[in-house]
C-alpha cells in the first residue's frame, strides 16, 4: 500500500486507545492474548493500522478474536452488535451493482472491503463471530459467496434471529437499510 493508506502519529495514536480500550472491555473474545503483543504488531504494521482505521469509521468496532500460532497473525473482526452502520444499502459485489437498471446502491460490500483492505467474513468465520456473542440481531451482514453460488446470481448473507445465527440468500443486486457487511483483516 502508498503512503496515503497511512495514519498520521496522532490518529495512529487514538486508534491504539481505542482498540485497547475495546480489547480490554471484552477479555472474553480474546483470552490468553496480551494487548502488549496485538499493540507491538500493528505498530510494525502501519498499513493494517490504517485498514483497522477504516473499519472503526464505518461503525465496525473491530476487536482481536484469534491468534494463529503457526502465522503470529492476530485476526480482527468488525464486533459491532449491529451490522456496521457505514457499510449498508449495499448491493453484493461490483458486477451486481452495474446489473441494476435503477435505483443503484452508492457501492458494493465487495468493493468497499476492498478499499478498506479487509475481507468480508465467510460463513465459518460469520458463525465463529457468533460464539463470542449476539451480533446482527436486528439486521444481516453480507457474507463472503461461494463462486457456484455467485456464478448463479445469488450471494449470502447471515443474522441472529430467535436466539438463532441464519445464513441464507438473496439475489446479489439486492441491497437493504438494515443489511450491511462485517469484516476480517490479519495483522
């Protein structure tokens, strides 16, 4: 990434109070991790500061659920109770958004992760999200498609609904108020 996809001292300085904060709150996604360690690698990361930046802007709150000992990545996941404000009435991906005759969404879950430099979570990762609490309990999130899925018009997407996580469908030029997507990113 460029130098524009850079914080600023002071910015990389409130993100990092930020996320602390948030880690610190929520032990209970991230036990046995030490804030110390998450801290030390996005210092040594500047770029993935810059994409966690991102993700707090559009509403995310993104928080460390994993650490991969095999990589010494830690994962992050947008922890918003709500699918993330800034992310929503949004169609799937850039192709469904130039299929709409009328009535366009301003963008595209898969275009907009792309320009954060994030992934949209699949549906292992989506339900993983749901173990560490109840997420998307009054909308949904766009979830990462299958391509024999999308190949055939359709993408998915998940809530929590009845003390239940779904996962289904919808077609991928759809998009909605309440239906956004959550995101991933490894540091």
């Amino acid at each position: 990434m460029s130098n524009k996809n850079t914080l600023a001292p002071n910015q990389q300085k409130e993100l990092l109070s930020i996320l602390k904060a948030r880690f610190e709150k929520n032990m209970n996604r991230h036990e046995g991790i030490s804030w110390k360690d998450v801290q030390t690698k996005l210092e040594a990361n500047p770029e993935k500061l810059w994409s966690l930046d991102k993700m707090e802007e559009t509403g995310g709150e993104p928080d460390v659920v994993s650490f991969d000992t095999k990589t010494g990545e830690f994962t992050f996941f947008d922890c918003a109770p709500e699918s993330p404000k800034g992310r929503r009435s949004i169609c799937y991906d850039h192709e469904a958004l130039e299929s709409r005759k009328a009535h366009k969404p301003e963008n595209s879950a898969m275009m907009m992760a792309e320009e954060m430099g994030i992934s949209l979570l699949n549906e292992e990762q989506y339900h993983q999200l749901q173990q560490i609490g109840n997420f998307d309990t009054k909308t949904s999130s766009w979830l990462l498609t299958p391509p024999a899925v999308r190949k055939l018009g359709g993408a998915i997407f998940g809530d929590r609904r009845f003390d239940r996580v779904f996962v289904y469908h919808n077609g991928a030029e759809s998009y909605y108020a309440a239906r956004g997507f959550r995101g991933w990113l490894q540091v």
